[in-house]
C-alpha cells in the first residue's frame, strides 16, 4: 500500500523496518506517481521506494499543472530533506531523467550529499537536448505525439472524457520540457546507469551514451527490447537489474 500522505509530493511505499536505501522515481511527461506502483516493494524489504507526485493529475488534479522543470526539481529537492537521513537513488524516466539529475545537483548544493546512483531512462544527457516543438502544437498535435511514443497514457487518451482530464498535464509536461533548453552539464558525484529501448523513435543508445561525460565516478548503458516506454513490456527484466545495483549499494 501507498502511503506517506503527509507530503503531496511524494507518494511513499513504506518498508516496515527502517530502510537501509530509499528509490526516489520520476515519472515522464503526462505521467503521474502511479506509474510506478507495482515497483512499490519490488526491491526487497530494506528499500523504501517514492513515487513523486506531479501538479495536475491524481491526488493534485485540481492544481495547475508546472512548466518549468527546474522549479519542479527544486520543490522536490525541499521535500527530501526529511529522507537525506539515508542513501538516496534516483530513477528517472524521459522527463523524468532530466528532473532527477537536477534534483542530483540540489541534494549537493542543499545538503552536500550525493545520490547512491543515479539511473536516467530514455532521455539525453543536458548538453545533448534538442528542441520539441510538440509543445506549444494544437491538442491533436499533443495527442498524435503521444500515440507516436506509446505507454499507458495512450490508452487513456482514447477516452474523450479522461483525455479532457490528463491532456492539460500533458501539455504543461511537453512545455516544460521544451524550455528546458541544451546546457553544459555539471558532473555528478555519483555513478550513472542509463537505460534505453532498442528501438525508441526518438533516443539511440548512442545519446543515452551521453551521459557518460557527466559521470566521472562511472557509467554503465543498459539496452533491452522495446521502444520509449520498453520498461513496460521490459519491466521484470528492468527491475530485475535495478534490484541487483541497489544490493550493491551497502
């Protein structure tokens, strides 16, 4: 069960035992916290696994949606203060990679820590980015782009009623990720793990490569079968190399 209601950003998936390790994950563009509910214990007992919890869809549907990833990063660096107590991993998907390496550099600015690991999936390194002109497109072009990398929301979408719920979200998610403009990365003091689909319309293992150059403590590119949202179809081999970092980490 979800719980750690006490902070609307962060849905946790408590461990009955202090953890030894705790997962923060960063859900893509248009997604929500949910996303990741069936990795909520799939780590072992001693990893305390959080979801964060966008503006605008589930339990913040009635917020308005953020357009600035770097405001968005430092709201949910403020909230892991309380969890700096313990070793921090971070896994980002898409959007959600380039949050978690911002929240990396807040956790050494704020608090002089650094993450455990973190593990960036489907997404160029900072000084990789490109422009997605989707963003400020009409809704059938917001939709069509969706439909184009697939996952669950796609299949929401088909629904006009829902679509009319998570299509602002998605469009604030697609704005913020086109203002997040190509930049020179800052290197981490942390290893790196990228992950990627062999057959992702718009990422080559070769960009997820990338983020090498920003991790002198070490890097390592995972490639398994599937295209932008592979961790799908891919999930129990995903997890099942995840499982194995995160033990490592002692």
């Amino acid at each position: 069960m979800a719980l750690g209601t006490e902070s609307i950003w962060l849905r946790r998936y408590a461990t009955a035992a202090p953890p030894r390790l705790r997962l923060l994950c960063l859900p893509h563009a248009g997604g929500s916290a949910g996303f990741f509910h069936s990795w909520g214990h799939a780590f072992g007992e001693d990893v305390e696994v959080m979801a964060v919890r966008y503006p605008g869809r589930q339990e913040r549907i009635a917020e308005e949606p953020w357009t600035e990833l770097e405001e968005l990063a430092a709201a949910v660096a403020a909230e892991l203060g309380p969890y700096t107590d313990t070793p921090l991993a971070l896994f980002g998907h898409s959007m959600g990679a380039t949050l978690a390496y911002e929240i990396a550099l807040l956790l050494a600015d704020r608090y002089g820590i650094a993450p455990a690991l973190l593990m960036v999936s489907a997404r160029r390194a900072p000084h990789l980015l490109t422009p997605r002109s989707a963003a400020f497109g009409t809704d059938e072009d917001i939709l069509a782009e969706v439909q184009r990398l697939g996952g669950t929301d796609a299949a929401l979408l088909a629904d006009e009623d829902l679509r009319e719920l998570v299509l602002p979200a998605i469009r604030a998610d697609f704005t913020a990720v086109a203002r997040y403009a190509a930049r020179e990365g800052r290197p981490l003091a942390c290893p790196v793990v990228g992950y990627v689909g062999d057959s992702d319309p718009d990422i080559t293992p070769e960009q997820v490569a990338g983020w090498g150059r920003l991790a002198p403590r070490g890097f390592e590119l995972n490639v398994l079968p599937g295209g932008h949202f592979y961790l799908m179809d891919e999930r129990d081999a995903l997890l099942t190399d995840i499982r194995a970092r995160l033990a490592a980490q002692r």
